[in-house]
C-alpha cells in the first residue's frame, strides 16, 4: 500500500456488527456478542511443547467472562489487568462458564466511548493491525474521500439511483447498518461493471460495421445429420440450434456463447452449425487449444462427415500445412487456423471449443474486407449466469443445463492414501471386465515439466502390474507421441492410461469407466470437475477415486462438493463461495480478482443497468471527449487507447 488512493480502494473483508454492547449478563450462549469489559486477570499455561493457553478474566458491571487464545503471540503484550477491552465474538458456555475463544478484540483507552456500528476487518497481509488500519482508513476518509473526482455523470447516477463516490467510499469503510453498505457496496460495483461494459460496448460498435453471410440453417446437408442422428437432441441441444439458426440467417456476425457441462453433447451442435454453413456453399472452422484435440474432433467428425460427402481437413502445426480447398468443407485445428498461411476464400463460421478467450482481435483476424465469419465459441466451464455475462459479455448465452438421456452416473469417492488400495482394486476389476481407466498424477510442480516427470514414475510403477497395459501422457512429450498414445487408448490397445491435468479437456472415450485422482486436494474444482467428466460417458456406470488427506479446510471443501454433486453448475457456485471470483475457474487473467466487491450469484441486475449506461453514455459520446466524461475517459484510458489496435473482450 502506498497512496491514498490504495488505502481508500482496500475493501474491507468482511464486518464485525458492533451496532450494539451486550452487558455479559445477558449474553446468550451459542450466539455472537459484542461485549465491552475490563481485565481482572491474566493467565498463561503450557499445554504442549508449543502450545500455550492464554486466558482472560474479563467483566463488566453485570458479570464476568472468559477468554481463550491458543495462539497467543501478539496478544500478551497487549492484555494486562486494569484495561479495557472491545470483544466480538461467539459465547460458549463451557465448564459452566461463559467462554469466548479467540475473538476480535481491540483494546480501549481507559474512557473511550467505542465506535459503534459496522467495524471493517481489511484482508492484510503480516503484521499490519486491523486497529491501525482501521484508524488510517478513517483518517484517509474524513480527510480524502471527498476529494475524489466522481467519473459518474450524475444523470446516469440518477438514472440508476446510485449514491455518490465520495459518501459511497466512506460507507463502504464505515457503514452504519447493512442497508448503507448495500448501498455504498452497488455504487462501487457499478463502477466496476461499467468499465467493463464499456470496454465491451467500444469493442462491439468497432465490430459492429461487419457484415456476415447469410446462410441456410434448413439446408440439405443439415437435414440429412439430424436423420442420421442415432438419438433425439436434448432439450438443451434444440434450444441451442434453435438460437443458431436464427442467429446464421441474419447479414449480421453471429457472436454467441454455448455452455454446456463436460457430455451435455456440445460437438453435436456444432456439427449441425458447421453443416449450416457447408449447406449453404462456405467452409466451417473449428478451433481447439490443442492438437490431441484437433486430431481428436477430426476422428470423431470423419465418419459423419464422410457419409454425406462433406471434405475434411486437418490442420495441426507439427505437420506442413495441407491446402484448405477451395469448396465448401470443414477445417479443424488449433490457432494455428488464424496463421496468415491458413487461407480461407469463403469462411462462413468459425467454432471455438474449450476456449476461454477469443476476442476482437481474434475475430478481426478472421474478417476479409468487412465480412466476418459467424462465431459460435464453446465452453464447458460453468460459470454462473452473471459471471458469463460478464466475462462474455460481447455473446449471446445458450445454455445446456441438461445431459444426454441415459447418461450413467458417476460415483464419487474419497480415499485417505491409507485406503489409496481399494481405488486400485477398482482399477484391476475394470481392466479384468474390458472397461478402461485413468490414473491422474498427483500436480507436484508448477511445470508441466515436474509434473511429467511424476506420472512417468507413477506409469513406471503400474508397469509393474501382471496383465495392465500402460500408457503415459503429459505435455513434455512430442505432439506426435501423445497422439499416438491418446489414439491406443481409444481403440482400446492400453487399459491404464497415467497422464498430468491434459487429460482434462475434450477426450471422449466410452470404455473408461474408472478414474484415479491422485492427490486430489491439490486440484481446484473446476479441474476437478472437467477431470471427472471424462469417465461415464459410455452405458457402464462409472467411479472417481479422490485420494487426499487435505491440509486445509478449503481444499476439504472442496473434495465435499465434488462428493456431494456431479452439477457442473452447483460445483461453480460452490467454488465461486469457497475461493471467490479473483480464484474461481481460473478466471484470474480476465481482472476478475480485482473486483472482490462484486456478488456473482446476485449483481445481474447491476451489470445489466451497467451495460444499458454504457449504450446510453457512447450513442452520447462515442469517443467519451465531453467534458462531463471526462474522468470516466480518464479511468478507462489505458483500455481505451489501445483499443483500435486490440480491444480485449474477455
Ligand atoms: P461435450 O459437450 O463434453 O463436448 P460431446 O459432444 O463430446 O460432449 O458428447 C458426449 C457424448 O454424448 C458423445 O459420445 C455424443 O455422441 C453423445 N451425445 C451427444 N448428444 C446426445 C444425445 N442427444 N443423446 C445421446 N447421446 C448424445
Ligand atoms: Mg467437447
């Protein structure tokens, strides 16, 4: 920390309620309570080598307390007898007395009369106290705040009924009640959205000239995939082709989101949106992050192509570059797509898969002389509602929220390494009936390197295993190894296949039915989940082993969530409670940590307001150069400016 500024924009964590001093007589036990007292005496004893119980006797006019500290370092110097002591926290009644443990404390000059209210509890970091920031912020705030410029012009203010900065900051640090710091909270996070939106809106104005072709979404070609289709689509998988095909009629780019968890069937959809192109005279693009992925999709889509005469192309960036021809037909591979040498003469559509980022710059690379594609990107992260509006905010949501009927479930189930046997013994039972598995190497390193180099020991070590054909797959292996090896497991010519977190995304592989997660606490849920996902996917139901011994409550939680539901959506919101959008899905390059303010599961309203003002403010002032916008241009100048050149949508 080191202005004003920062000090001011420190958040405060969470609040003690101190709205109101409960006299100790009558405190009720099991609740939380706000005392004030006085220390009558002071006691230290040694429970172990290194744990120490501090205890206090504390009272006030109507009776008398004790508290406990089992980490006492820090609170010795600052208790004595005679002081006067501010205590918030849970009253137990324990050896019929009424005990607090480790409470929030401040201690009281003599006569002080305590602030009440809401108090801030700041996230800080080594020995800074919550007391001495708590006095700098209010400091910065009687004194600074009302210097701050407020870049909201106040007829969006009013608009909105949003509180002014000034107050609004002050509110935030020292609120008088839950309502004034609803109020400051919507203010500050309206702020946040609108920075965002408008970055969005400025993008897709740029964006906005484009024209699009216009394509046949009832085509011969579609019709004959939806009669070759050996099941019935979902009602998740209709409703997303229905909004594609509206979508692809229309002379405007296409930009939409399709969500769907791991198996709710994305690759379908995309077919039928690749056939409204191919069906309508231009080639269809699909582009995933990895070459395992592209080979992948290309082995899947072949046979259906094949049957109804549509040309496949490949293009992975270990092989020299096949030609895309120069007729209607499908190119999958990796970003390697956007590269100058890829040359598509007639691009209808271009599909993302399993990507978290593809932008303006992305799309401008793809659009010739002011046509560009229709963009359909794809992702099985599953965000919540206004999370993906937020992150997307330039596409269209559709969403899948249901599975394909039939589907097996999956059992999940926590081992310590004391029991790791019995997810082995699973192993052998399956590999002995025919189905397969994975065996997830524990994450030892932040490289892919390290973490390599695990699962080949952990490969090694199964090698040993009478009767268990092995494969190892990581990323330090050559593209064409890994494909080789992700090519046996398919057919079915290895039964154990070890790998890092790339067996994370896309495989599909029926016949596996068990799998091993070695290390599981070190995993974060969203791994968790997208690593399940690849078993049950076939008619055996199948298990996930978790093996841990977590260290800490987080990551216990986590372990519970992924034992208690297989929802991808439930999991989300679980994550986005337990670590927080800054952690939440990896979502931490989008400047999402940055907003710890905003409340995913309940600020859609706010970010819909925030998008309307961000339409309202550049129909206005399409360069922000007004004067009255003059400090918002201020604060958006670093996006802004470089905007022309690359605007960052997600
Ligand atoms: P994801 O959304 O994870 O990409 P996929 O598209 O790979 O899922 O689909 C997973 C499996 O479900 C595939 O084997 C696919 O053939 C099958 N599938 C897709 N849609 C349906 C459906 N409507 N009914 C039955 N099976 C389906
Ligand atoms: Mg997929």
């Amino acid at each position: 920390m080191t202005t004003i500024g920062e000090l001011l924009t420190l958040w405060p964590r969470r609040y003690l309620d101190r709205t109101r001093i409960t006299p100790i007589a009558q405190v009720v036990p099991g609740s939380v309570a706000t005392i004030r007292a006085r220390i009558q005496r002071v006691e230290e004893r040694r429970l172990s080598r290194q744990r120490r119980l501090l205890s206090l006797l504390v009272s006030d006019d109507t009776g008398s307390l004790t508290v406990s500290f089992f980490h006492a370092r820090g609170i010795r110097e600052r208790v004595s007898p005679g002081r006067w002591l501010l205590l918030s926290g849970r009253v137990e009644l324990y050896r019929q007395r009424f005990t607090m443990t480790h409470p929030d404390f401040d201690v009281l000059e003599d006569a002080e009369a305590p602030r009440l209210g809401l108090w801030p509890v700041y996230p800080l970091a080594g020995s800074l106290k919550q007391r001495f920031v708590q006095d700098l912020t209010a400091m910065a705030v009687s004194r600074w705040a009302s210097q701050l410029e407020d870049p909201l012009p106040s007829a969006i203010r009013r608009r909105f009924r949003l509180r002014e900065l000034a107050p609004a900051v002050a509110h935030l640090h020292f609120p008088d009640n839950d309502q004034d710091r609803e109020a400051a909270r919507r203010r500050l996070v309206f702020d946040e959205f609108l920075r965002m939106a408008l970055v969005i809106e400025w993008g897709s104005r740029r964006l906005g000239g484009q024209r699009a072709p216009v394509l046949n979404p009832d085509n011969g070609l579609v019709r004959e995939v939806l009669d070759r289709l050996p099941f019935a689509l979902t009602t998740g998988q209709h409703t997303a082709w229905s909004d594609i095909r509206a979508d692809v009629a229309q002379p405007r780019p296409m930009a939409r989101l399709l969500q769907g968890d791991v198996g709710s069937g994305k690759t379908v959809v995309a077919l039928l949106a690749m056939m409204a192109a191919v069906g309508s005279g231009y080639q269809a693009a699909l582009m995933v992050p990895t070459e395992i992925l592209a080979e992948q999709h290309a082995q899947s889509l072949a046979p259906w192509l094949a049957s109804i005469g549509v040309p496949l192309v490949l293009i992975a960036g270990h092989q020299r570059g096949p030609e895309v021809p120069n007729q209607p037909a499908v190119v999958v591979g990796t970003h390697a797509l956007l590269s100058e040498r890829v040359a598509f003469d007639r691009l209808g559509l271009v599909v993302v898969d399993e990507q978290h980022r593809f932008g303006v710059r992305q799309r401008a690379q793809l659009s010739d002389k002011g046509v560009s594609p229709h963009l359909l990107v794809m992702t099985a992260t599953p965000i919540p509602r206004t999370l993906a509006l937020t992150v997307y905010g330039d596409l269209a949501l559709s969403r899948m929220l249901d599975k394909p009927a039939g589907r097996q479930p999956v059992k999940t189930i926590r081992l310590s390494q004391r029991d790791r046997r019995t997810a082995y013994l699973a192993v052998r039972e399956a590999v002995r009936q025919g189905r397969q598995a994975y065996v997830v190497c524990p994450l030892v390193g932040e490289t892919e390197e390290a973490n390599g180099k695990a699962a080949e020991k952990l490969a090694d070590g199964m090698r040993q295993i009478p009767g268990w054909r092995v494969g190892l797959i990581h990323g330090r292996l050559p593209k064409a190894e890994q494909a080789r090896v992700m090519e046996a497991f398919r057919r079915g010519a290895i039964d154990v296949l070890v790998g890092t977190t790339i067996l994370e995304v896309g495989l599909d592989v029926p016949n596996a039915t068990v799998m091993v997660i070695e290390e599981a606490d070190r995993f974060g849920l969203a791994q968790l989940h997208q690593l399940r996902g690849r078993i049950g996917r076939g008619a055996h139901p199948g298990t996930c082993y978790l093996i841990a011994d977590p260290a800490t409550d987080e990551a216990q939680a986590r372990l519970d969530a992924m034992v208690k539901t297989a929802d991808g959506f439930e999991l989300a919101e679980q994550d986005l409670a337990i670590r927080g959008p800054g952690e939440f899905l990896g979502l931490r390059q989008h400047g999402l940590s940055g907003m710890p303010l905003v409340d995913w599961t309940r600020d859609g309203t706010l970010w819909r307001q925030a998008r309307e003002a961000a339409r309202v403010l550049l129909t206005a002032d399409p360069e922000l150069t007004r004067e009255e916008h003059r400090a918002l241009r201020n604060r958006l100048r670093d996006v802004l400016d470089s905007a022309a050149a690359e605007v960052r949508l997600h």
